[in-house]
C-alpha cells in the first residue's frame, strides 16, 4: 500500500495565526483534530509540522510545534522554524539536541525575514544541520502576504549555498512557483537540492485551468530533472487542501512509479521517516 507523508503542514489552533484567512476560504476549523482526522481520511501515515505565521510577522513559536507533535500521537513530527539573529539559532539547535528523535528538520522563511540564504547568522545552523544530517527547507517563490521580498526568495539565492555546503540538504518549499524552470535545474544540478510542491493551489479565478497549468509546469520540470527522486509532497494545510494536493500529483503526466516517490517514497528516505 502506498505510505504517503506530508513534508509541509502548518497549525497553531491560535486566533493571531495570520493562515486562518486561509483556513475559512477553504472551509476547515484549522484544528489538530481535523488535520489529523483529515490525514486518517486520505491515508496519509505522517506529516511534518512547520510554524505557521503569526499577525506582527513572527512564526509560532517552536516549543508549541513540539507540543502539538507530542498530542498528535506520532502522526506528525515538528520542522523548527529558525529566524536570522544569534539568539533564535542557539536556541533552535538546543530544541533540535534536546527533542533528536523526534526533530526532522529546520526551516528558514526567506522572504518574510530581511536576510538571505547565505547569511553567516545561519552558519551554526547549517553546522548543525549538517552533523545531524537534518534537511533545512526553505521558502522560495511568491509569498502568502504583499510585503514579501521576492528577490530573496527566488530559488536561484539557494545555487551558491548549495555549491558551499553540499553536505547540506536542502528544500526549495513550494517549487519556487512561478520559477519551475529554476529550481528543475537547482534539482538536476545539485545532488543535495530537493523540492516540494506544497501550497500551490490557492483557489481563485480559472482554478481548474490554474491547476492544469500546475501540473504540467511540475511534470516538465520533473522530465528536465528527469526522474521525480528530487519532488517531495505537501499540502502546506490549510493553504492548500488534501484534496487539491492530491489531485494535483494525480495530474501529473509521469509514470505511477514516480507519482509514489513524490507521495511518499522520497520524503520517508530524505527525513529519515
């Protein structure tokens, strides 16, 4: 049976959580009780737990990502969310020595945060992160607010970290969308460059001619790289809906075989799951 995982998943259950314009537009209470319900429906045997933004633009902070993954019974395994000053670093990679078997990742939010990929704050992380063989994933592509930095986020910020540090892996979240021809060469071009396909839907007008136009720019990308070992699978709930992320693998144009690695196969070998 196909073992799915969902490598980009937010909740808080707080009501300053700046996702919740997005949890009513999609029709979900937001809570860990429907997302784990919600997982049990579609099969979906864990996922990974992110901050998600907070109203003033801070994230939520880890040690409730911890707590939350603690009640969800296993199901879900927490992604630390590391801002660019001394302070919020140390204290990650504490969290991340103190909680070793249960942290999967780090996650840096380029384009909410004034600083780069390459920022020497951040070297201690990737140190770290490198020692513990933890992934670190990090926004690329357009942002949910209009204040983002989109020079920053671009996927191609992240070709020379992934030349310095090729001991480090690294996750482009969201296909660095609109740059799909990018980050298919990030993917191609470096052994240790990943990405997922979280929360590219968003609803809207010509949805379903948005979601055709998704899927065929993923299954390009995914013939340019060619094979899909690089594409990992996320919802980025609630932006996004299981079902519209499901459908939108089902989309693709490639061969089963390559549908189960994105669903499942390449995030269970690359978050050690």
């Amino acid at each position: 049976m196909q073992r799915i995982i969902d490598a980009h998943v937010h909740l808080s259950e707080r009501r300053d959580d700046a996702l919740n314009r997005f949890a009513r537009r999609n029709g979900l209470r937001y809570t860990l009780d429907e997302l784990l319900a919600t997982m049990r429906r579609y099969k979906i045997a864990r996922g990974l737990l992110l901050s998600p933004p907070l109203q003033g633009g801070l994230p939520l902070p880890n040690d409730e990502v911890i707590r939350m993954c603690r009640e969800s019974g296993g199901m879900l395994a927490p992604v630390l969310t590391v801002e660019p000053n001394a302070r919020a670093v140390k204290s990650a990679v504490k969290i991340a020595e103190d909680n070793r078997k249960d942290v999967r990742a780090f996650k840096v939010r380029l384009g909410y945060v004034k600083a780069s990929a390459e920022s020497p704050v951040f070297d201690k992380l990737y140190d770290h992160a490198e020692s513990e063989g933890l992934p670190v994933l990090f926004h690329t592509g357009d942002t949910a607010f209009s204040t983002g930095d989109l020079l920053r986020s671009h996927p191609l910020t992240l070709d020379e970290l992934a030349n310095k540090r090729e001991e480090l892996t690294i996750i482009l979240c969201h296909f660095g969308n609109p740059w799909f021809e990018d980050v298919a060469e990030l993917i191609y071009k470096h052994p240790n460059v990943y990405a997922d396909i979280s929360g590219l839907i968003t609803g809207g007008a010509y949805a379903a001619e948005y979601a055709e136009w998704l899927a065929k720019k993923i299954s390009e990308a995914i013939y340019f790289a060619a094979g899909a070992e690089k594409v990992i699978f996320g919802t980025d709930y609630p932006v996004t809906t299981h079902t519209e992320a499901l459908a939108l693998v089902n989309r693709l144009e490639i061969e089963e075989g390559d549908k189960e690695k994105i669903l499942g196969g390449n995030a269970e070998r690359v978050f050690r799951l």
